[in-house]
C-alpha cells in the first residue's frame, strides 16, 4: 500500500470540495495509458453528483484499440462522456467546450458555463487548460504537482475554467495502479523502489507488448517468471501483497538486466547495474520510444469493494 500525500495536496482538496457547489461541470484529466490507474477515487467521490467529462490525454503515446475501448466504457456510464486528445494539439481541443455545454444543460444566457480541471499530478492538465486558452496562462513541466493553487480562465465557447493542483489520494491500495503509476512518472522517482518500479513495469510489458520490448532492446526471448518457495510475501506490518510480476507472468528481473546488459549497465567485474536498466526502461517508456501502448484495460478494473471508506481514509491520512 502506498501513502503520500503532501500538505498541499490536503488543501486542494478542500479547496476543490468548497468550490463544486458553483461549477456545471468537472473534467477529469487522465493519462490515456492508464485510465483506470490515473483516476483519483477521491475526486469521484466529490464530483458524483456533477457531469463529468474524462479527458484522456496523451492519447498519441497510447494504443488506439485500447483507447477506444476506455473511450466505450465512459460513454457507457451516466452523466459521462469521454474525449481522447493529445493536449499540445489545439485543434483536438476544439470539441471540448461544446461537449461542456451538453453535459451542463440548461445555463442562464448570460452566464458561461463553469467547468473544474481537476486530476492526479503529470496527467497534462495544465497543458490542455493552456491549449483551451490558446496562450500559457498555467505553468508546466514535467514533475508532479508543478500546479499549486487554482487558477481560473475563461475561454471561447461561453466556458469559465478553474484549474486545481493535481491532487493524489491518501493511499493507493492497488498495488498494480501504484507501480503503473510511478512508471508514468505520475508519482514521485522516490516514492517507490525504482528498479522495483522497473522490473515489474518490464513484466507487465512483456505480458502486453512483447513483440515491442523485443524490438526495442533486442530481446531474443523473455523468460516467464518462476516465484522463489522462500520468497517473502508478507510486510511485517501489512497485508499479503500481490506478486505482480507473477501475475503478468515474466521474470521482469531478468529482463531489466539484459535491458541493462546492452545499454551501458555492465560493470567490471560483469556485476549488472539494474539502476542503469531502471533509468533506460523507464525514461523510454515515459517518452514513448517503445510505441503506442497501454498499461491496462477496462478489464482491469478490481472489482468494488464495499468495505472501502474513503472519506475515512483521508481524514485519517491526510497531512
């Protein structure tokens, strides 16, 4: 289980919280490589009873089979829709006030119709609320929580924009989501083990995309993974964990050495630096240099737990 929540995450989310009451309409901005992982349950918690439109930003990097299916599965849901964009694209943008509009309903003439940007950290929000206004009016960049307070803007089509800081949840109980995550880059380098991070990443692309991890490094083959009999499986202080690179089912260990072995990783000696592996694998997956892919489907969905309390979980985490 993965906890970080910064101080100013706690006071976004108040800030969000006090803010609904007055907006039409909440976009959510999720990484369309991972739709599922990069939604903030907390955020649909605040925003249920609003109109939502997911945006599914760099959709350039994805796999577009798989976009279109998150695409279906949004569409699908009540009071939602779904909008694939690459967020530097101006003329991808051009369609989002109108869906605004029909989301919202019926609006005074003379007012526009209040829209809230809201999502986890490095998901491009800041980017697309620039590419609406058509100049830079939120700062970017390429670490989580660049944003740090709202900001509002209003642009063509009748539509006001509130910009929030990206706000992450207090804990992450999906072990799969919180590694999916930390290998976008949507969770701090330092927040988990970075060549842990790495070598279940390789196996989960081993999985989905074998053909292109085999390109991309040169792999003649991927080895399936065989767990250890006295591999630890419990921390001391917490629950069972999953095995996730038993689940995908390949030695991401081996296959991030042989990904080290060929990029500069070998030391004298013949000793790996599985770091050196870490930092390749990762940095090309962020840039896209392995090809459109995507880390997950709507059949990845966990199913719901009833027992999970939110709202009980950020009060007793929060910073």
């Amino acid at each position: 289980m993965l906890g970080w929540y910064p101080g100013h995450m706690n006071k976004a989310r108040r800030q969000i919280k006090e803010a609904l009451p007055e907006i039409d309409v909440a976009i959510e901005v999720l990484d369309a490589r991972l739709p599922y992982s990069s939604a903030n349950p907390m955020l649909a918690e605040l925003t249920r009873h609003k109109p939502v439109l997911k945006i599914l930003s760099r959709a350039d990097l994805a796999d577009p089979q798989r976009t279109r299916e998150w695409v279906a599965h949004f569409d699908a849901q009540a009071g939602m829709r779904a909008l694939a964009v690459t967020t530097t694209q101006a003329r991808e943008l051009k369609r989002i006030p109108r869906l605004c509009h029909e989301l919202a309903g019926a609006v005074r003439a003379d007012r526009d119709v209040r829209v809230m940007v809201m999502g986890i950290p490095n998901v491009g929000k800041s980017t697309l609320i620039n590419g609406l206004a058509g100049r830079a009016i939120a700062k970017t960049g390429n670490e989580p929580a660049v944003t740090k307070r709202q900001q509002k803007v209003r642009i063509a089509g009748r539509v006001a924009l509130v910009d929030t800081p990206g706000v992450l949840w207090p804990k992450i109980e999906d072990q799969a989501s919180a590694y999916r995550l930390a290998a976008s880059g949507a969770i701090r380098d330092t927040a988990i083990d970075y060549v842990d991070v790495a070598m279940v990443t390789a196996a989960e692309l081993a999985h989905r995309y074998a053909e292109a991890l085999k390109a991309r490094y040169k792999l003649k083959t991927l080895p399936t993974y065989v767990p250890h009999p006295e591999a630890e499986r419990v921390e001391a202080d917490g629950p069972e964990r999953p095995d996730l690179m038993a689940l995908a089912g390949f030695d991401g260990h081996a296959i991030l050495a042989e990904i080290a072995t060929k990029r500069g990783g070998l030391r004298p000696g013949g000793e790996v630096d599985l770091h050196r592996g870490a930092e390749v694998l990762l940095h090309e997956l962020r840039h896209g240099k392995l090809g459109r892919l995507t880390l997950e489907t709507p059949a990845d969905i966990p199913a719901p737990d009833a027992a999970t309390d939110d709202d009980a979980s950020a009060t007793s985490t929060s910073a």
